[in-house]
C-alpha cells in the first residue's frame, strides 16, 4: 500500500525509504506523509525499527514528540528487557526537552505487568496482583514504594476482585483512599450471565438482564449505575438501540461487514437525554479503521453532500493506535482547522492529547478494565467529559459518549461490569466465558475486534511465508545487530551438533542413550538462536497438555525474527527433525501453547507468532517415564526447563 484516499478526494502516503533499501526491500513502512499535489509531503509520523519488525520509534514529526524505545545508543534499546517486554515507554518532546508522556513497567515469570508506574504525575502509579491462573486480583494507585513492590502508605485507588473459576467476578471492592465506597457481590447463571447484582456498602446497581441469545437487553447506565439503559438487538447479535427511559438516545446501523456506519445520537445523552438530534456517518479503511466522520441535524440528508467533521490518521504501531485527528470547523469542506495528536502507554490506551506544538491538552487515567477519568492538561481538575469531543481512549477503541459504552467492532463493552454486553461470536474458541474480558488480565491484554484477545485481530500481511523467502530474508539481514539476534549459521550448526550428541549421549544426570530401557535424562527439543526470546508470553502459558512421541524422530524447534505483521515483532518457528535410536514411548509434561491449530493458522502471544504442522504440541521439555530423569542444562551449561519453569 502507498497511499489511501479519503472519501472527500484528500490523500495519505505511506512510503518506504529509497529505492532498493532495506525499508523498501522488506516493506517496512518508513513515514506516513500528507500529500503534496499527488506525491508524499510532509510526515506526519516516521519509524525507525529494531530488526525486521519491530517498531522502536515513532515520531511525530510536526509537534517534535517521539516515542521511543531506544537509548540512542547502537545496539541498546533501554525501553526493552531481555524478553522484548516494554520496560519504559516514553513520549519525549524534544523540542522542548521534556518528557510528555512516561510509563515503566515491571512483570512477573508469566509476563503480567506487576506495575506501571507514571512518572510525570504524581500519585497516578499502579501496582497489580494476579491469582494463581493470571487473572488480575487487586489494583491500587498512589505512589509506588522505593521497591516497586507495593504502593506507599494507603492507595488512592484500590480494585479488589474475587473471580470463579469461569472468570465471573464473584465479588467486586472498590474503595478511595483507604474508604470503602462499593463492596458488591454478583450472582451468575450457568452460561455466565449476570443474575443479580447485590451490595453491603455503596449504591445498589441495576441488574443486568438478557435475552436468549446472551444480550443484555437492560444494562447498567455507566453514568448512573442504579438506572437501566433498554438494548435492542438484530438478528446478527448487532447493537441497534438504546433507551434511556422512553428516550430513545441511540439508533446504530451496519453495512455487510458489520462495521457500524451510521449512528443517530442524542447530543444531549447522558446527562438530559431529549432525543436523537444528530446523525453521523463513518467511513472506514478496510483494517476497520475510522478514517472520516460526516455529521447531519437531519436524516434525509445523505453522507455524499456532507462535509466532513473529524479524519483520522492510524499508526503502523497497532490497530487501534491514533496518529492524530484532524477537525473541520468551517466550510470549506477540509479538515484543516484544528489537529490534536494521541500519545498512548504500553497497553494503548490515549493518555494525552497535545497540539502541534507538543503541548498537552487533555489527559486521561483509566482503572484497569477501562473506567475513565479526565484530566485538563496540568492534572489539576478532572473534566466531566472530554474538552475536545475525543472519543478514543481505553485500549484505543471508541467510547459512545450518548450510551456510556466501549465500541468494540463486533462487541459492545461495559467497562463498569468489566465484561462485554452480548457473547462471543467466535464461540467457545477464545473463552469458556463469553462474556469475559481479555481472559480477565486487561493491564496485559487487549481486544480490538470483540472476538478474541489482541493476538487474534484480523489485519495480517499478506506475505511468501515459504522457506526460501524466509531464508532469502535472514540471509539478507546482515549487519551486526541482526547477527547478534539471529544468530550466524556456524552458532545454528554447533547448536544442532549438540542437541544430536545429547540425544545421542543421553542426559547429563543419566547415562548411557535412551533406549531399551537404558537410564537417559530430558532431552531440550528447543534450540533457541542466541539472544532471542522464548520465555513463554501470554499465548504460551502452561496449558497441561501432552502428547506422545512414539516415532524415531524427534522434533527440534527453533524461532527465527520474521515481518509479517506491522504492529510488532514477529517469530515464525521452524521445525526440523533428527533421528534417535530406539527412543522408545515418551510424553511430554512441558507445553507452552494455548491450543492444538491446523496448519497454516497463526497464534500469536505478546510479541511472537507460530506456526504448527499437524496439531503438534510445541514442547519445552521431554521426559523419558522409565526413570523420570530430567536434565537441568545442556552440555555447555545452558538452561533446560525443568517441570513447572521456564528456560
């Protein structure tokens, strides 16, 4: 792709450096640009990258503010811990030398974010627990000790969840500086629909009540939680009203691809709901992304003859990551008015809007599952709504300022309730839940599309995925920083000539080669290039499986970094296999995957993806049962996962 065009003639460019370089080669996109008659002009945001996919640096060219994840030093990037886990995010303005935006993250074992400190305001950090299956537990926010291990004194905030086995919050304790504001305990049916909603202290919320099909058609009204907001609902499971009272505040219309096109709001909802007053068309690209919005007072008036009000220009960082927003306040049919621009955190969520001199003019803070408080530019007052109309905040995705409600493409979303308003429309492929949120873990999670956690958006790259391209591709990859990474193929082939002596061998605490009965020890069926990552991210938990290898060969999996998905480092696995004499019946006890996938289907975790052949379990650890030996390291002394931990 090298350019879009908005519905009303304006265009967009993407480019990809100079002819024959390495952006252009690997169509890594190096700048987004305005037009100039017809060709790219000025950026509006560019990239720089670490290997082949990984953004490092996102600037923002016109207001001199840039993310960055990298030191300025060759070959550091202090924004990254050794596992490709964001450390420290930082919007830094430096034109002015100053930091506008700056988060710092810590995790656990499992790769869930322990904290997540702000270091431009006071009192707004944040530290999280997790129960025994990685769902989110507690949060507080105040002032992270020296330790970064708890909050100083007594939270400002403080979220305590009690979950059951389904991921239904049981109970929900909500206080403010140490007070209990709201201790609430939830009744649940069999599909996991709320039933009843009771509290010992605090306000007495509505019940949530559904339909047949598992839509709420009375739900909670965010702004008044003691009140209902009526839902109506389509065939397609598809939200097209909503009452507040008899006032109807809401009528939404799709096109066949379910993307909502047409919204009738009532401008005056939430506060003193008296009507739809406004009717507004969106325009999307065909990655689901807002890319202009048009606005009538009347319904017979079609999109073609309005002006647009708002466009849009999205990052290459991630679906639901805003560059900026551009505003037509005149009428000369051009959005060239006003201009804000999004700074986000790690998880994506807005946090400042700032003008195009890089001043902040709004700011936004969020309890985990999304509920929203607004600040003006200094955290000085909080704003009962957005000074600037803005409607993208948690996670990036749309807040219906008339409902109170998260548009999710193909789900609504209650941040309150911490749960979306109608199941799933994968089914049970992504939860047995269909109502939860993020698996339960949203300061680790997020889900653009309604349909599955954010390693399951629809917006891959069409690419040659075959071996010859990828090996063209590494092969061409040759300054020091990538050799670092992947490793060259002396480094591949001592590592292969080891793994076979090992098998060969058998175990360092066994004897002797595995067969026959023979005492052997674990054998490692990952070889892992140097430097790279294969702790085991979201997508590759422990997930007690298992799977036997009665075959003579043994199958070996290594990763290797390879584009394909604009938002992110990419892995592709690659499988070989060795033969082993008489190995005999064997189970593997150590699996990190979230499923058995056909061939040719993608799963991603944080940062990396594979591939799997034949529903095979892609294993970490191999057992041999006769003696239940297991090895610590290899020959060389490098670390072998042992039961229940990772290498």
């Amino acid at each position: 792709m090298t350019s879009v065009r908005y519905p009303n003639g304006r265009l967009a460019h993407w480019t990809y450096g100079t002819s024959g370089g390495t952006g252009d080669v690997l169509n890594r996109v190096e700048a987004i640009n305005d037009d100039s008659s017809g060709s790219p002009g000025s950026a509006f945001s560019e990239y720089t990258y670490l290997g082949s996919g990984r953004i490092v640096v996102e600037d923002y060219v016109q207001p001199d503010v840039r993310l960055t994840l990298d030191s300025g030093t060759a070959g550091e990037y202090a924004g990254l811990d050794r596992f490709g886990r964001v450390v420290d995010h930082l919007w830094y303005d430096y034109g002015a030398s100053a930091d506008r935006d700056r988060f710092t993250y810590g995790y656990d074992r499992a790769s869930s974010r322990l904290y997540r400190e702000n270091t431009v305001a006071s009192a707004k950090d944040e530290y999280y627990t997790y129960d025994e299956v990685n769902r989110l537990a507690t949060f507080d926010r105040g002032d992270l000790n020296a330790n970064k291990d708890a909050i100083s004194g007594t939270p400002v905030k403080e979220e305590d969840w009690g979950l059951d086995m389904t991921g239904n919050w049981t109970d929900f304790l909500l206080k403010t500086s140490g007070t209990t504001d709201l201790n609430q305990d939830r009744a649940h049916n069999p599909v996991n629909e709320i039933t009843g909603i009771t509290e010992t202290t605090g306000t007495a919320w509505i019940d949530p009540v559904h339909d047949r099909a598992g839509n709420m058609t009375t739900v909670p009204k965010p702004s008044s939680l003691a009140n209902g907001l009526t839902c109506k609902w389509d065939a397609w499971n598809r939200l097209v009203e909503v009452k507040d009272g008899a006032t109807v505040v809401a009528v939404y219309e799709y096109d066949g691809l379910a993307r909502r096109v047409k919204s009738h709001v009532d401008s005056q909802s939430p506060g003193n709901p008296d009507g739809v007053d406004a009717y507004v068309h969106f325009f999307h690209n065909q990655g689901w992304q807002e890319l202009e919005s048009r606005v009538s007072a009347s319904e017979n008036i079609g999109p073609e003859s309005l002006q647009p009000q708002y466009q849009y220009v999205w990052s290459q960082r991630y679906i639901d990551a805003p560059i900026l927003r551009d505003k037509n306040t005149d009428t000369d049919g051009l959005c060239d008015d006003e201009r804000l621009y999004y700074l986000g955190d790690a998880n994506f969520n807005i946090t400042t809007l700032i003008d195009t001199s890089g001043d902040p003019l709004e700011r936004y803070v969020y309890t985990p599952y999304g509920v929203l408080t607004i600040y003006d530019a200094t955290w000085s007052n909080i704003r009962s709504a957005s000074s600037y109309s803005n409607a993208y905040t948690y996670t990036g995705r749309q807040l219906d300022t008339e409902t109170g409600l998260f548009y999710y493409r193909h789900r609504v979303y209650h941040s309150q309730l911490g749960r979306f308003a109608s199941t799933d429309p994968v089914g049970y492929e992504e939860n047995v839940n269909l109502f939860c949120y993020s698996r339960c873990s949203p300061a680790v999670y997020t889900d653009s599309t309604g349909k599955g956690i954010w390693s399951k958006y629809p917006t891959w790259l069409d690419r040659d995925l075959s071996a010859e391209a990828i090996q063209e591709l590494i092969d061409r990859e040759t300054d020091p920083i990538r050799r670092k990474e992947l490793g060259t193929a002396k480094k591949i082939k001592e590592q292969t000539k080891r793994l076979k002596d090992k098998i060969r061998g058998g175990g360092r605490r066994g004897g002797g080669r595995l067969g026959g009965g023979a005492a052997g020890g674990a054998i490692l069926i990952v070889l892992a290039y140097p430097g790279t990552c294969y702790a085991p991210q979201p997508d590759f938990r422990p997930c007690n499986c298992s799977c036997r290898i009665t075959t003579d060969t043994l199958e070996q999996t290594w990763f290797q970094k390879y584009i394909g998905n604009p938002f992110g480092d990419n892995m592709i696995s690659r499988t070989v296999t060795t033969e082993v004499e008489n190995l005999g019946e064997m189970t593997v006890t150590q699996c990190y995957m979230r499923g058995s996938f056909e061939e040719t289907e993608w799963v991603s975790g944080d940062h990396y993806f594979t591939r799997t052949t034949s529903k095979v379990c892609r294993c970490l650890a191999v057992v041999d049962e006769r003696n239940g030996d297991e090895a610590n390291t290899d020959s060389d002394g490098n670390a072998i996962a042992e039961s229940g931990s990772t290498p």
